[in-house]
DNA sequence: GTTTTGACGGCGG
DNA sequence: TCCGCCGCCAAAA
C-alpha cells in the first residue's frame, strides 16, 4: 500500500509523541517502524516541519549517535539540549551521555 | 526538467 | 574505532 508524503509526516509526528519524557529515539527507528527503512532522511525531513505542529517533541529525536543534529532549527541552538536535560538527560558537546539507556525504538516498545 | 541539498544510516576501508 | 562514500527520496534552486 502506498503512503503519501502528508500521511507519512503525520505518522512521524504521531510515533514521536509517543516518546515517553526522559527518553529519546533516533530518525533511522522511526523510518523503519514505519515500513521506510533506509530513508532516514525523509524523518528527518518531517521533523523539519514538525514546528508547525503541536505537541511534538522534536528535541527527542536524535540521530543514530545520539547526536542533537537538528538543534540549529529551534528557537535558538541550545533548546534543544536544555529540554533534554529538564527531563533528566545530560548531554555534553551535542552528544548524549548513556544514549543506549535512554534510547527509546518504536520497534521495541511497541513491537508489532 | 536537471542539479543540489538535507534534523540520516549502513557498510567498507 | 574512526572516516568517508553511497543510497535513500522529497523540496528548493
């Protein structure tokens, strides 16, 4: 079945949501939860017009690293970080400590 | 209509 | 383990 760009953004916003406080997630997790595996960049895309919606946590999406790759498109470049640590998760030089603990993959938590 | 770019990720060297 | 190339696909130039 084929899904349309619209459809896929709102899916992305929707599994970020998801994405409990203190935990974050990474762009390649989603894509693959949503059957796009391998266009990573196309999560990363939707989270790009993600501003446009509410009640998504974009600063919980990292890259596969744990890197805060899409803090240059808040408000200004440290919301990012400053979000992540009000919710417990310490990051140093845009790289998250213990990533693998607070890593949260839709594929896992919800496995389907 | 073609080329470049981008909030990425996998794989090879 | 770190670095760089390539594949991915949509939007802007």
């Amino acid at each position: 079945m084929k899904i349309n760009r619209q459809q896929f953004f709102e899916d992305v916003y929707q599994v970020v949501k998801l994405v409990p406080e203190g935990r974050v997630t990474t762009y390649g997790a989603i894509a693959h939860f949503l059957g796009a595996k391998g266009s990573a960049r196309m999560v990363g895309y939707a989270m790009n017009a993600s501003h446009l919606q509410e009640d998504v946590p974009a600063h919980r999406v990292v890259n596969r690293k744990g890197l805060l790759t899409g803090k240059h498109h808040f408000s200004s470049a440290d919301e990012m970080q400053r979000r992540l640590e009000k919710e417990g998760i310490r990051v140093s030089d845009d790289q998250i400590l213990d990533f693998e603990k607070h890593l949260w993959d839709p594929n896992v938590e919800l496995s389907f």
